[in-house]
C-alpha cells in the first residue's frame, strides 16, 4: 500500500539571536530582553521554543535568575481567582 503523504505548513528554522546579532549583550541590567525569553507566568522558555543555542541557553537562564534575585523581574505573576 502507498504510504499517504502529509503536508506540513513550513516551518521556519529557528536560529540564535545572541550568535546572530553579536552586539545582543545576555544582561541581568536588560530585563526588557530576558522578558522576551519568559512566559506570562514567568517561567524560562525552553530552546526548542525560542531558538537559541546552549551556551547563550544557559546564560539567558543565569540572568534570568539573578534579574529576578535582582528585583527587576518578577518569579511570577499574580493570579487572581
């Protein structure tokens, strides 16, 4: 039996931004950019969602944490019931 082919939309590849724009500084001091890599909630974003690569991973995550420690971000956000 011939196998049924399934189009899937296109998926654009996902790419570093901080290896692709060098001048992109990971800074706990920026939280306008760690809150790019955040949810709503405020948990981290993995990589397989936002693109970005092992190294620059782990120190976005670093940041994150200190930027939080820091009281620039927030751990999370209020729920109201």
């Amino acid at each position: 039996m011939e196998e049924l082919k399934i189009k899937r939309p296109y998926a654009r590849r996902k790419f570093c931004r901080f290896c692709a724009d060098k001048s992109l500084v990971i800074d706990y001091k920026r939280p306008e950019i760690l809150r790019q890599f955040t949810t709503e909630r405020g948990k981290i974003m993995p990589r397989r969602i936002t693109g970005t690569c092992a190294k620059h991973q782990r120190q976005l995550a670093n940041q994150v944490k200190i930027a939080r420690i820091m009281a620039l971000m927030p751990f999370t956000t209020a729920v109201l019931k």
